[in-house]
DNA sequence: CCGTGTGATATAGAAAAGTAGATCAAATGA
DNA sequence: TCATTTGATCTACTTTTCTATATCACACGG
C-alpha cells in the first residue's frame, strides 16, 4: 500500500494530534468516518482529493500545488508559522535538551520502548499549557539515569513518568478551556519526524 | 461535479500549457491516459491523490498541506518563483495594456468571442520566445478599433490577427530548440484567471 | 483539401474508495 | 474494579475512479 504520498498522511496526523482531536472528532468534523479516517492515517488507502480536502480544511489545512523550485522557501514558511506556542526561553531550552538526549538514546539502541518514549516528548511539546522547567528538569534526570544503567526498566519508568506529566497538563489545559474550543495550530512536529 | 476543487484542476492545465505540453505528451510522461487528463481539467473526476501527484509531478509541482494562516506568504512566493520569462521591459508594458483594453472589452460585454481573445492573449504571453513590441503595438490598435466599432465581426479578426501571431511564435520557438526539451516554469497565469 | 495533432467523449470492465455500522484491545480516569 | 474513550479492523454494499481503446469535431500547416 505505498501510493508515494505516505507524507501526506503523517502530516494530517501530526496536524490532528496538534489540534488534539480524536479520530471521532475529526470525523464529525470532516463527514467522514472515523474507520475510513484510521485508514487514510496509516496510509492503507490512496483516497480522493476531496476527502483529502475535507479532512484538510477541519484542521485548517489548504491543499496546494507548488512548483519545485519554491518548495524550500515554502517549507521554511511553514516551519514559521506553524511553531510551536507562546513559551518561555528556559522551558524552550530544557525541551531542547531532553529532546537530544532521547534522539541520542534512539540512536544509540532503538527499541519499542524508546520509540514510546520519543512520541512521548513529541506529544508534550505540543500541549498548550506552559510547561514547568523544573518538571522538565526532573525528566532529564531520569533520562540521564537511563544513560547511565542502559536498563530497559529505566526507560519504561522514564516513558511512565513523562505520560502522567502529559496526562496532568492535558487535564489541566482542558478544565481551563471551553471543551473543545478551536485552538491556534501547534508545533506540527514534522521537522523532526525521522 | 464539483468536489470543491476546482482550483487545483485550473491549476493543473494552467502548468500544463506553461509547459506548452499536450493533455497526450503529459499522459506519457505521468503515467495516465489523456482522456482522464481531459476529464481531469474539466473537473469532471474527484481523482484520487497518486493521480494527482503523478500528474502533478510530471509538471514539476509538489503536492502540499499547508496551514490557512500561511497561506497569503506562501502564494506570494508562488508568485514570484512562477513569474514570467526574461521579457524587456517595453514588452511587458504592452502586453498590460493590452490585457487592460481585454479585460475592459470582456467587462463590458461578454460573448464567446471575447472569451476566446482572453484565452489567446493569455496564450501568448505564456510563450517563451521574445515577444516583439511592435506587433504587440500592431495587436493593441485592433483591439481599440473594437473598442470603437464594437462589432463583433472586429473581435474575431482580433482573434484571428492574434492567433497567427501565436502560431508564428510556436513554430520559431520549436525549431529553435529540441523538440520537447523541459522549458523552465513561466507565467502560471492562476494570477489572472477571474 | 488533406494529413496531423488537438481536446472532448464514449464504452466496458476491473479495481478501489467510500459508506454505515459493529467490534476489539489497550489506555485511561474514576 | 468498572465504564469510557481511544484507534484499528472487520463486514457488506454502493459508487466511483481508472484503464484501454476508439472516435469525434476542430484547428492548423503544407
């Protein structure tokens, strides 16, 4: 099931999970169902533009034809203006850092676990909620310690401790908003996809 | 048949005939029958997404997802990546003018004929050979003795003046160059298509 | 006027998308 | 532990693309 457009399906999913919508309610978004939704995802089917183009515009995406020669200007565009939110230089810095620590572990030994672990980060990054350094911090360590021991235990607890802090600020962000307000688009996080 | 995408259609033939390739040279190169290319800019079809990126493709285009907010920065980029070929000057300047007295022609009163003298300038401003100013001059003073007479019998030896001229500068480009070398991009034209 | 190239159209059949709907295991929160 | 929500995966059925191929009217140049 490889249609060369395997891009295109990543992007709807990244932009889904930046707007953190489920495939439901994306669904009753875009009139279209949910199975067929999962399936445009995992790139298992070559669908129509016009559903491409319904599912698009619920996440606020335009279809375009660009020519070659612009697409690097473009992606730079769109590196700019989809970025990640209002957050300060030191939370910015301490994300940095863990994000390179686990890109290291990734390389290092790759396994489902660490898998977990990278969309783990991925997906805290683009909460809304300001994020606390000293939380952050404190994930560091535990990813450091995992350096050290090199034990799979360690990664699972690490990978335990980042889903209950994602889970804490998820919670947080949903109680301070109307249920399901649209927000701005966040970091859409194809720039460090592989 | 409309699937809300009918940009993309105008956009596709639009590339084609910048190309100045026919809907059969185009079906060779991607991989797709001319008679569904022709159903394809008619927007006859809600195609499916490896087709349109494999014509897209054979026309140097990228097919892209790109958020709403950046979409103003991004066509303008288009634009100017997109523009027309090395033309003096001069050129330039007639053929606005003469696009002006169409477009004021076609406001005042439309007919098939008149759409047909908007297509064939179009045309010709999309060939790559060096346009000469004088017999642009030559194009213009017809059309302001329509302007005068209004008769329509004047717009069709317009298009008729017009379409020689068209056939003159095909032919000098073809025998100046391989026969079907890729040309670079030029004028897109999406720029005054309403 | 005649040959060629153009885009639009038709036919028939194979392949696939798309629909509504149900179910499932896993994760989560209470 | 229990109910809910998540995404993935089926079924059965309809609709449509897409292909190959041929033909058409028309514009064009020789």
């Amino acid at each position: 099931m490889s249609y060369g457009t395997e891009h295109l399906a990543a992007r709807l999913k990244a932009a889904r999970e930046a707007k953190r919508l489920s495939q439901r309610e994306l669904s009753a978004l875009a009139g279209v169902p949910q199975s067929h939704i999962s399936k445009i995802e995992n790139n298992a089917v070559d669908l129509r533009v016009s559903s491409l183009s319904s599912i698009a515009h619920a996440l606020d995406l335009e279809l375009m034809l660009v020519p070659r020669k612009a697409l690097p200007a473009i992606q730079s565009i769109v590196r700019s203006v989809s970025s990640a939110p209002v957050i300060n230089a030191a939370t910015q810095r301490e994300i940095d850092r863990i994000r390179e620590k686990v890109d290291a572990l990734a390389s290092h030994a790759s396994s489902a676990s660490i898998d977990n672990l990278q969309r783990r980060i991925r997906e805290i990054t683009q909460i809304p909620s300001q994020l606390d350094p000293d939380i952050l911090q404190k994930v560091r360590r535990t990813l450091e310690s995992i350096e050290s021991s090199g034990s799979n235990e360690a990664v699972n607890r690490a990978v335990e401790n980042i889903r209950s802090l994602r889970n804490q600020l998820a919670h947080r962000a949903s109680s301070q908003e109307t249920p399901r307000a649209p927000r701005p688009a966040y970091r859409l996080e194809e720039d460090q996809d592989g």
